[in-house]
C-alpha cells in the first residue's frame, strides 16, 4: 500500500479522492459539478462527454484563451457523434 502511495505524486493528501482533485489549473474544480460527474451521473458517450466538457470549460480554461480551440474541438466532437450516429 505504501508503494501505491507514493507513485500517487499528483495528490498533495493521500487521503483526497480523484473527484477533489485536478492536475492543472481550476476550471473545473470552480464548477458546482464537473464535467466528468455530469457525464457519468447523466450516461452520456465518451464524445457527449468530451463536448459537455470541452464547452463548461472554454470560457474558463487558461483565462478564456483557449476559447475557440475548446468550441472547434467541441464542434468537431458533435460532427463525429451525428456520423456515427447516421451510420446506425
């Protein structure tokens, strides 16, 4: 168990669980509910998940920066669900 501890160098607390931590920045750890707990409570795909992400998080992320990088990613991710799901 120690040896599993100390390979976890991205927790400041070993007693924190992976939900109260984020590797870089804050834009996610300022929402009411992360992206990632939406996603899953909600059973959404890995792609809806990418845009919930990716669209929570543009205004956000790097000081709003990254804003279009995160909403051509997003819309990327859209275009690819409505392909595979045309395909079925």
């Amino acid at each position: 168990m120690k040896e599993l501890r100390k390979k976890r160098k991205y927790t400041k607390r070993l007693s924190t669980v992976p939900s109260d931590v984020q590797i870089a920045g804050s834009h996610y750890k300022d929402m009411p509910i992360q992206p990632a707990e939406f996603s899953q409570r909600n059973g959404l795909s890995f792609l809806a998940g990418c845009v919930v992400k990716r669209v929570s998080r543009c205004e956000k992320k790097n000081d709003g920066s990254d804003f279009l990088v995160d909403l051509t990613k997003a819309k990327h991710e859209i275009d690819l669900i409505i392909e595979f799901k045309s395909k079925k």
